[in-house]
C-alpha cells in the first residue's frame, strides 16, 4: 500500500536510512566523532548553550563572541548523531572568522521525545 506519492511504508523507511545510500556510513560517522575529539583537545571544550526544556536541547558554540555563527544541524535520520560528535567541522569556519555551533536535538529514540509526542 502507497503511504507517500509512490513509496510503500517500507520504502519510505529506506529513505531516512544513510546506509541504503552509503554502505560506509558507519565508518563516516565514527571517523566523525574522532575528528570531533580530535577538534576539542586543539580548540578546547566549546561553551555548551541550553535553548531548550531537556538535556537534548543544547549546543556546542565554538568562537564565542563572533558576529557571524554557522549552525550545523547534523544528520543521522533523527535517530543518531548529536552535537558532540559533529565539532569537526568548527576550525574550518573559526579561521575564515565565524563562530560555530553544534546543535544537539532530541532524537526519535529518547524517551523525552517520545513522552512529549503524546
């Protein structure tokens, strides 16, 4: 049974899901967080910046005091990733002058998300 446009439930599932496009998507998002680390131990720990109700709900600023921030939204589907490994990025964006800012997000897997989703 079509869901979406021509996509049965099962294929639109594949749609969210990297590995059906990448099948090292794994590796990456690993390699990710050792750059990340790597990131911090040269940088320093970022400020960590609450805007929201649940520990989810934060971010990693890089550059404090920029007046130019680029925000990086990290992928994984909703349902991994998170702002601490997506720090490796920040060093491009701090040498051409912006601060950078990983934001962490609920993911479809808390229990806080799920808890508010009712």
């Amino acid at each position: 049974m079509k869901v979406f446009r021509d996509y049965t439930q099962a294929e639109l599932d594949r749609q969210y899901e990297q590995r059906t496009f990448a099948a090292n998507a794994d590796e990456v998002i690993r390699r990710y967080g050792l750059l990340s680390d790597k990131m911090r131990i040269l940088l320093g720990e970022p400020e960590t910046l609450v805007y929201g109700t649940t520990n989810a709900e934060a971010l990693d600023l890089y550059g404090k005091g920029r007046g130019r921030i680029v925000a990086f939204v990290h992928g994984g589907a909703w349902t991994r990733m998170g702002k601490r490994p997506s720090a490796f990025a920040a060093r491009t964006f701090l040498d051409a002058g912006a601060g950078y800012a990983a934001l962490g997000m609920w993911l479809v897997t808390d229990a806080e998300y799920r808890e508010s989703a009712k």
